[in-house]
C-alpha cells in the first residue's frame, strides 16, 4: 500500500512544481465528511478542501447533476447565453443582497475583477486592506494580501496599498481618504487565524467608505455559503458592501468564483472591460445550481450555525492550558495556541482527523456544514489528546 503513495510522491517530485508543503497521505476518495487515503485509512475531513466542500464529498446530488450536465454541454463561450448561467445568476444574486454578478473561477480571479472593478467605477486608484488579509495569490489580490512572506519576492505589486489594524476603527479613519478607491475587508478573516471582528467594526467601514465616496469590499471567497452559520458573513453585522466576492464553496467542489456589486457600481463596467474564457460555463452553473439546493434543502446554514456552536463548546470544556482563544462563527472555528500547531496537525493526522494550521498557531476547523455530533465528538477527543502528547 505504501508503494502507491510512494509513487504518487515519487512523480510529483520529479514533475511538479514544489511549491506546496504537502501532508504524507494521497487521498483518494470521500464520502460525506470522510476521505480516504490510498492506503484505505479513513479520516474526518475539518479541513474540507480549505472551506470548499461545506456539502460534503461528493454529494450525490451535485455527482448527479455534473454526469448530466457534461453528457450535454460542458463549455461554450460567455460569447453566448446559457440557460444554466442565468438560472444560477437568477438563484444567487438575491440571496447575497447584490445585484449583479460576474462568473469567473476562483477567489483570486474574483478579487481581481473587484479590484478593476472599484477603479473603473471611482477613478481612484489607492486601495485599504487589513492587516492578516488574505485575498489570494494573482498580482492584484497579492497586493492587497498582508503576508510579507507572500508578498516580498513579487515586489513591485500594485501602487498604493495602505494595510490598516483589523478590527480598528481609528486605524481605519486614518487611511481611508478621497483617493481611495475601495477598502476590501473579510468579514471574519480566514487565513489570517479567524478572526471575527465586531459588527461596529464593520459598520464603521461602512460609514468611512460613505464619507470619502469609496467602496466597500468583502471578500466572503471563504465565509459564504453557510460556513458561518449565515449564508454570508455579512448578514451577521447587517453591513452590506457595494463589491462581494466568492468562490471556494460555490460550485460544490467544483472550481467557480464570482464577483458581485450593487448596481450603481456594476454600471460602471463597460463592455469589453473584463472577462473570463471559463467563466459561468455550463458545468459549473450546473454544480453551483446542485450545490445551492442542497444547502437549502438539507438546512445547512442552519446547521453551520448549531455544530458550530457544539464544536466551540466541546473544545471550550477542554479548558486546556495551552489553548490562549478559541473564536469563529459557524463551522469556522479556529483555536490559537501559545506553541506552533504542526506537531497537532500530524497528530491529528496520525489518528484520523484532519486538520490545518493557520498563521503558525491557530487550528482552524472549517468542516464539511453535514458533519454529525459523533464525528465532531471523535475531532475533539483527538484534539484533547494530541495537545495532551505533543509538547
Ligand atoms: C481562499 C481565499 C482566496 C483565494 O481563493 P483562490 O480560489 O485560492 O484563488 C481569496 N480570499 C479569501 C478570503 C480566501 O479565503
């Protein structure tokens, strides 16, 4: 069984580029919130593709909607229309408080077009992001991603990026100024350690943008779709931005983003302004459209909301020493620690949980929304005993 996996390591070394830290297991199937590796070694999954796979592993209605779909059409050009764009558009732009929205296929992508997007509408050209944001990796959301470790080696990025305090309200009142283009925020940061910030916070961004005549970004590319136990983050502070984007979760494991904005600021975009070749095509509107019914059929927003407060709550009665915070919302639950969190991880590993450590010491738990009380139960007992063992 070892020979499997040494091989498939073994050919990724030779041919791919080394620009992951990976884990030592090759997975090969999941169901629900279980994968397997290749050894046939079972696992629950709190990672979840990093925030993607909120229905699970291949959930059959979106395997089922994506066998139809690719035996009708798989791809045609954004240079026509498809039924299955306008009924996913039609589906999702009213549950996000937006008006219209722009297909494209990933996070990156989707900040990118807000990004073009706010300085074509404004003229301006200076954008204000927070410290421990994470926006994605194309030179654009670079800019505007705080990880100087990220950043450095790509320097020059985009002009004029000011990083404010998290959760600061004066920090924020400082940078934001008429050449402001747009202030792009997470409503609750992901990479950054999840991090939640007040409502006030937020509402406070919302008033700055106002005054100065700015836009207002979040980047829900990790909370939306249930994962904070609201179908977007946003709707815990009542905040509404002028610019939205998402991703991740989306198309139920298929890749898909989309950029989203209030009309007086879509108008902006001009024909010929932007596009994407795979953008909204047939396939993944079908996987999105499964994706959205179940998440609405199966009550996962509201289950977010409740595992997510038992799994908070379980790991709070651990009461253990080297736990500083345990915060999130939702099925986005980090716990900080006073130590580095990889030994954790492989230790998790190592006894069937997987797990991922963000900003050096914070586990972050983002698990499929259908996890059940057993599994959680079994995620916590893992982690008393490996915080226990690995000093
Ligand atoms: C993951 C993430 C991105 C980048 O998404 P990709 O699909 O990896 O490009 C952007 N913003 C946030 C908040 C994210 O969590």
């Amino acid at each position: 069984m070892t020979d499997i996996y040494q091989n498939i390591v073994d050919r990724d070394q030779k041919y791919v580029f080394q620009n992951y830290t990976r884990q030592p297991i090759a997975i090969s199937r999941g169901a629900g919130a279980v994968v397997w590796d290749t050894g046939g070694r079972e696992y629950i999954d709190c990672v979840a593709g990093i925030a993607v796979n909120n229905l699970g592993h291949c959930h059959p209605a979106v395997v089922e909607a994506v066998s139809r779909q690719a035996a009708e059409l798989i791809h045609v050009s954004n240079l026509y229309y498809t039924s299955q764009q306008a009924e996913l558009a039609e589906q999702l732009v009213p549950r996000t408080g937006m008006d219209r929205i722009f297909f494209c296929n990933s996070g990156t992508e989707a900040v990118e077009g807000a990004l073009k997007l706010a300085r074509r509408a404004t003229g301006r050209t200076d954008f204000v992001a927070a410290e421990h944001s994470f926006h994605g990796r194309t030179m654009g959301a670079l800019s505007v991603t705080h990880k100087s470790q990220y950043r450095e080696p790509f320097q020059p990025l985009l002009q004029k990026v000011e990083f404010v305090v998290y959760n600061n309200v004066e920090s924020l009142k400082g940078s934001v100024n008429r050449d402001t283009a747009a202030v792009i925020i997470e409503p609750i940061q992901g990479e950054g350690g999840v991090r939640v910030p007040s409502d006030e916070y937020l509402r406070s961004a919302r008033d700055l943008c106002d005054d100065a005549g700015a836009l207002l970004i979040f980047d829900e590319v990790q909370t939306g779709f249930g994962r904070t136990g609201k179908w977007f983050a946003r709707e815990h502070s009542g905040v509404e931005p002028d610019i939205m984007t998402l991703a991740k979760a989306l198309a139920g494991g298929l890749p898909m983003g989309a950029m989203l904005a209030k009309e007086d600021t879509a108008a902006r975009m001009q024909k010929g302004d932007h596009a994407a070749t795979f953008g909204g095509g047939p396939l993944v509107c079908a996987a999105a459209l499964a994706s959205l019914k179940v998440i609405e059929d199966e009550n996962l927003v509201e289950r977010s909301a409740l595992m997510g407060d038992y799994l908070m709550q379980g790991l709070k009665n651990l009461e253990l020493d080297r736990v500083t915070e345990i915060r999130g919302k939702g099925l986005m639950v980090g716990v900080e620690l006073n130590v580095k969190c990889g030994p954790l991880v492989d230790y998790a590993r190592e006894h069937g949980v997987l797990l991922n450590c963000t900003s050096d010491s914070v586990l972050r738990f983002v698990p499929p929304l259908t996890i059940t009380k057993e599994q959680i139960d079994r995620v916590i007992e893992v982690v008393a005993q490996g915080i226990k063992e690995v000093e």
